[in-house]
C-alpha cells in the first residue's frame, strides 16, 4: 500500500492528502428534494455538543475540530477532527452545512429547521446504571416525546421526517470479556436489540416519524482501543463477534418490523467500516501516558501533551480510541448514500 494512500474496496476510494475521490455530494437542487426534519439520537458517534463543556470529556479542547472548516476549525463537542456521520446525513437530506443543533441548545418553544440532535457521548442503548453520568436511547427518545406532546415538534415537522439512531456500542458492550460466556452475550445482545427497536416502534408509532434509519454495529474489534492490544496489527476477534451477533439479531427484528409495515432501515455501516479500514487500526491522536487511561487532548499539569498527533487526520480512519475521523465519515456516507436515498426516496 502507498504512503498516504488507503484503499476504499466499497466505492473506490482514496484519501490522498486530503482528497477524497468518490461520488460528488448531491446538489442541493437534486430530485424530489423536501424540506426534511432530521431527529438525531444515539452516543459518542453523533453527538455534535449536547455534552457541556464543563463536563469532563475532551471533545471541547484542541485538537477536536481541526479538520472542521464548517466551524471555523474550533472544537463543537463532537468526537472528531471535525464532522461526524449525522452532519454527513443532512447533507443527503440535501441541508447543505445546516446540520441539526444539539437539544441543548434550543430555544424555548422553538425547533430549528433543520431537526434536533438528542444524542450524548456516554450513552447506550440500555437504561443506564443508578449512579452512572449516562444517557440512554429510552432517555433520548423521551425528550423528543416532550417536545411533540406540546406541539414544538407539530405534524407539519413530522411529514416526511427522518430518525437516526447511531451507537459505537462502547457503553453496552463494555462489560464484555474473554471471560463472558456464549449465552451472557446472547443475552446482552438479546436487551440491546429489543431497546432499540422498541424505540423505533415507539417513534414510529406514538410520535409519528416518517422514516427511521438504525445503525448497524461496526466492527468493534477493528476500533483502536481493541486493536492496540495487538500493536494494530490486527482486529480483536471477540469485539466483532459480538458485532456479528448483535446485528444478526438486529437485522432480523428489524425485518419483522417491516414485515409489519414499520418503515425502517438497517444502515450497514458495518460492511462499510470494514471495507474502508482495512489495515487501518491505529488512530490519528493516541494517548502517550502509559497507563492506558489517557485520551486525545489530554495534558499534564504544565499543559504538556499527553498524546501524538498524525499530520494530516485525512489519511486516517480513526481519529482516536472509537471515534472515526471526518475523512473516514465522508467516505462511510459516500459509499452507503445511494441506499439510503433510495430509502427516503430522494
């Protein structure tokens, strides 16, 4: 393989110095476009700043946001050099830059335009432990609930709207081992899959949301703080087991869902990830301290980093431990944009 080069098998793709080769991005005039509202919800993956800058994280600090021309290459609480895969989304709703804002942010009474992102790193598809700082998709979809119950999001926003639920599975996975048994991760598996599909049935149901897009899980072996167990050179084969097994269950409740009418889809950003991380499983920014807890941005007592930083995050996959760099978004959404318009029907 070059230097500077990673192939994209998917869609043939290559990321040279920051340059991304593959279909141009839809023009904003581009068939049957609609004013769609975009409602966001899930952990780290979509998060774009409902976690405050007060509390502790580091998406808030450099080097988060330095690839992020959209913001002035600032930080904005997401977990990336830049934008992540909701950002990349609205784009295909044809919203240009107008991604949804964070709930956090909203104005009383009010919505914007462009929809609402409910999604908070930390969170997981199951109800969070008592005495956990953790959100959960129960939690999230509630909010949205509230917001439909006194008419801030109305019938008119709902016509033809569109639902993103997005997990790393980081929260709900973690407690998985080598010593976990077959039948303690089918049962895991068996809760997470149920939360999220109840969730969908709840929006489409109760809240009445267009169309409802559900993430595959990625091949969580392949994410840094697995593969490092082996110097990058290879996946962790228990993380993506468990991968398998979770949307393997997924995919077939979700079928039967559409088998009931539900008008839902699995995003297969596991084949996608797969396709265009091969053999790239080191992060752009990796903590240095040593002892395994450190993180992108950290620092000493003296402002010292605690991490190295790649050149240029464009001719990486990961960003840092979980988090995909925004090149790598781009190319996930490049590649999976066709099924997904011709989901929405755009």
């Amino acid at each position: 393989m070059m230097t500077k080069q990673v192939v994209f098998s998917a869609c043939v793709l290559l990321l040279v110095v920051n340059v991304v080769e593959c279909r141009p991005h839809p023009e904003h005039g581009h068939r049957n476009k609609k004013d769609r509202m975009l409602f966001v919800f899930g952990d780290s993956f979509v998060d774009a700043g409902n976690r405050p800058p007060s509390q502790t994280g580091p998406q808030w600090s450099y080097p988060y946001g330095i690839s992020d021309s959209a913001h002035h290459k600032n930080p904005t609480g997401r977990f990336s050099d830049g934008l992540v895969q909701s950002d990349f989304l609205a784009r295909i709703l044809g919203r240009g830059d107008e991604s949804p804002p964070p709930s956090r942010l909203r104005e009383a009474n009010k919505v914007d335009p462009a929809g609402v992102n409910f999604a908070m790193a930390g969170s997981g598809a199951l109800v969070a432990s008592p005495g956990e700082d953790s959100s959960s998709l129960a939690t999230q979809v509630a909010q949205f609930r509230r917001l439909v119950k006194h008419d801030i999001v109305d019938d008119k926003d709902l016509d033809d709207s569109v639902a993103l639920i997005a997990f790393s599975g980081l929260r709900d996975y973690r407690s998985v081992t080598v010593t976990t048994s077959n039948d303690q991760m089918k049962a895991l598996v068996g809760q997470v899959t149920d939360a999220i599909v109840e969730s969908v049935k709840e929006l489409q149901d109760s809240q009445g949301v267009s169309k409802v897009v559900v993430n595959s899980l990625p091949p969580i072996g392949c994410q840094p703080f697995r593969a490092s167990m082996y110097n990058y050179a290879h996946c962790d084969g228990l993380g993506n087991t468990l991968s398998d097994m979770h949307n393997a269950a997924l995919r077939r409740k979700l079928d039967a869902l559409q088998d009931d009418d539900y008008d839902v889809m699995l995003l297969d950003i596991h084949a996608a990830f797969a396709d265009v991380v091969r053999n790239r499983y080191s992060p752009c920014c990796a903590e240095t301290s040593g002892t395994g807890d450190g993180f992108c941005g950290q620092v000493d007592g003296n402002g010292n980093a605690l991490y190295t930083l790649c050149t240029d995050p464009a001719n990486y996959f990961y960003w840092d431990y979980v988090h995909p760099t925004q090149a790598a978004w781009e190319a996930v959404m490049d590649n999976l944009q066709p099924d997904i318009q011709d989901f929405l029907g755009i």
